[in-house]
C-alpha cells in the first residue's frame, strides 16, 4: 500500500491525539489509560493538496500483564511493515525510556524513512527537553503538541517531502467505494469474519467481548470485487457498557453504521436471536441501510438438519417483523464455511439498494395490483391512484403514489404495495420507502 504513514511508539505518549489532530477528525479513541488502541486504525489526511493515508496503532509494550500485549505488537510490526513513512511519537515531558528505545531499534532495522515526533509540548518550557532524543538516532526530532497544534504544519510539510509520489488509480475517495459494516453483539465472530476474508490477522480476536474498540476500515479488492469492510465494537445494552471507552466504541459503531451502504448483522448461532440483534436491527432500519444476516458459529451447532435451519429463520424473520425480505446466511468465520457466499450476498444487496425501475414498468405492474385490491374507502369516499414514479438518485428505492387522498392511505395498504413491489422486482436486503402524494 504506497502514501501510507504509521504512527508508532510507547503507550499514553499521545499516539491516537497526534492521529485525530492530523486527520482533524475524532476517529481514533483518546483515553488516559494506557493500552486504549489495540487495533490499527487508518484514516485520510489532506495537507496542502496532496493526500495521503495514515494509520494509528497500539502502544509498544513488553513484559506488561495486558493479555493484549503479543497481539498489539503483532499489530505494530504489521503497520511498520506495510508504512511508506513512519512517525515515531515520544513523550517530552517523561524523556526517554528503556521502552523508547526498544522501538527506536526497531525502527532502525526496518529500513523505512523515519520522523522523530516529540510530543507534548504544551508550552515553551517543554522545548528545552527535545533535544535529549537525539541520542535515539533517529535524527531530528520535531516538537508538536497534539492538543493544541503547535509545529503540525512544520511536522506535516516535512512527512508530505518524503512520500513517494502517488500513482493515478489510487486516486479513487473513500465515498465512491461500497462499504459494508459488521455489527452484532459483542464476541460474535465479526472481527474473526473480516480476518477470513482477507486472510491475514488484520483485526485482534480474542475470546473477551469486547477486544474491538475502533471501527476499522478495510479495503476488499479480490476476486472481482472492491468495497470496504468496517468492524465494529460489539453493540451491547446501554446498562452493560461500563467502561468510558467502550461508550465511545459503541457511539462510533453506530455512525459507522450511519455511514454504510450495507450491514452485515452477526449473530451468534449458539445463543440464537436475543433483544440485543433486535435492537441493532432496529438501528441499522432507521439508518435504512441494506441488510444481510450472517448466523456466525455454525460450526458449533449440533443439529443441523434442515428442520433446525428453518427453526432458525423463522425466529429471526418472526423478530424482526414485518421487514422480513432479507437474506440469512449460515457461516462460520472459523472455518469460513460459507464466508465467500456473505461477501456475494452482500454485494448484490448493494446492488438492490440501486436498483431503478422503468416508470412505464412500474405502472404497468402496480396499475393491476392496484386494480385488483384498491385502498379502502373513507367515510365514503374513495382514494384514487392515478400513476407511480420511482425517486431518482434517492440512497434507497424510494416510491412515489400519486393520488387524489393521501391523508387517507394508511400504513397497512402502504405495506401491501411495497409487498407487491418485492414480488416484482428484487429488492431483497434493501429497505424500500413508499409516499404517497396529491396528484396535483
């Protein structure tokens, strides 16, 4: 991956500030407690018209009780080796430590260019101890201050001199890709499922809920296909969220989901549809993002006869009524028993969600359908639909009936025309929105 800058160092030396200050977002978790980034996490920085990618990791420990220690530093090794540039954060208020310079050692076998970031200094008096990591040997080290922004722009015009130049099919926006986000309860095998699919240890996965705090962007171009996957924190009810930071995943999950064209809704197979995928249903619904439920963990499940997979989804179709035309895959991220069939479910959802039909179509359809079972009259008189449009440009299929007494159409006769709508055409997944309007 070319124009990509890491950010590395020990924990709390203000790592996850530098990044949010940099791509002046708030997308990175900033917290006191050390340990907070355990994933990578990219992100987009603009600097005097020229762009470049970067990516915040965990604090390098060693010898620490986090039993996330060996997968941080995993993750780590894995950002130096895909970086064009790295920025090496120290704390200038702390000096240097033994840990410091474990990681400069590091750095120096790697082989990649290099920029000393000394950090925090908040105000003048700060200054006076960066002159102390030279002995890092890493060259200049350049005060900044993530809080507050002091020397980013000299810190940024110098990691923008040393990229290499960008080539013109990597010029493509993140917003004119697909993104597919994976929600679900926390330790439902989503973090386990992106890893599957593109077959490197890209997110941590242990068996503490949990384990996932950032939402994570990850591009998918194999196979024919090219979309982004976003992992998310585990969504759990609001009296189970303890932590401060996992308020903050769980608040980021959700405008990840904001975000998304589709969402791919996790649940675990060995515990069955609770209140808590009801709720993340309901939220991906007001959001109106495309749907596709993946039962993760199949491979645990004893019976699996046909009888029981029915027993499955007439549960989760009966939750999460009366939208019940979405897709129900049986997988398992584990042994990525059906994974590929969720990546090609979830792109043709994408696809349905953009689907247009003909107007001369449309009204050829519905005119019968409505014809054949017209809305109820209303203290005597009846509504009359002359004509329906498709809402061009709408982000999702959007109808418009146009017809002498809208007031009078109610929600049961609305559904019954989306019903129709599906029978038609293919809109599995893809939520469809009906309006009625005066025809004049």
């Amino acid at each position: 991956m070319s124009q990509l800058v890491a950010i590395v160092g020990r924990p709390n030396v203000g790592k996850s500030t530098l990044f949010n200050r940099l791509t002046q977002t708030r997308t990175a978790i900033v917290d006191p407690t050390a340990g907070t980034t355990r994933d990578r996490q990219y992100g987009k920085v603009d600097w005097n018209g020229k762009e470049f990618s970067i990516v915040d990791t965990g604090g390098w420990v060693v010898n620490s009780d986090d039993i996330f220690e060996s997968e941080i530093n995993k993750q780590v090794e894995l950002a130096i080796e895909q970086a064009d540039e790295i920025l090496f954060v120290v704390d200038s208020m702390n000096g240097t430590t033994d840990l410091d310079d474990h990681v400069a050692e590091i750095l120096r076998k790697s082989r990649k260019p290099v920029i000393l970031v000394a950090n925090k200094v908040d105000s003048n008096e700060w200054v006076y101890n960066v002159p102390e990591f030279y002995a890092l040997g890493l060259g200049d080290p350049y005060p900044v201050s993530a809080i507050n922004g002091y020397g980013t722009g000299d810190l940024l015009d110098e990691v923008v001199k040393k990229l290499p130049e960008k080539s013109d099919d990597e010029t493509e926006q993140l917003d004119d890709i697909p993104k597919f986000t994976i929600v679900g309860r926390p330790n439902a095998g989503k973090s386990s499922l992106i890893n599957a699919f593109i077959g490197e240890d890209r997110h941590i996965v242990t068996d503490i809920a949990g384990t996932t705090r950032d939402s994570i962007y990850t591009r998918y171009d194999k196979f024919g296909f090219d979309f982004y996957i976003v992992d998310t924190a585990g969504i759990r009810k609001k009296n189970k969220v303890n932590e401060d930071i996992e308020y903050y995943s769980v608040i980021r999950s959700i405008r990840a989901i904001e975000a998304s064209d589709v969402c791919i809704l996790m649940i675990d197979a060995t515990r069955g549809i609770e209140a808590q995928d009801v709720a993340i249903f309901s939220l991906i619904q007001r959001n109106k993002k495309g749907l596709v439920v993946v039962v993760n963990k199949w491979d645990l499940v004893e019976d699996k006869s046909q009888a029981a997979i029915n027993t499955m989804q007439n549960a989760i179709r009966s939750r999460f009524a009366p939208f019940d035309d979405f897709p129900i895959i049986f997988a398992s991220a584990l042994t990525k028993q059906r994974i590929y069939k969720v990546i090609e479910t979830a792109v043709q959802v994408y696809e349905n969600r953009r689907r247009t039909v003909p107007t001369s179509q449309l009204n050829n359809v519905m005119r019968e359908v409505i014809e054949a079972y017209p809305p109820p009259s209303n203290k005597g008189k009846f509504v009359k639909i002359k004509y329906v449009t498709m809402l061009k440009g709408a982000p999702v299929p959007t109808f418009i009936f146009f017809c002498n007494l809208p007031q009078w159409v109610k929600e049961p006769y609305r559904r019954y025309l989306e019903n129709k709508i599906r029978e038609n055409w293919d809109f599995c997944g893809s939520p469809v929105q009906i309006f009625m309007r005066d025809k004049n």
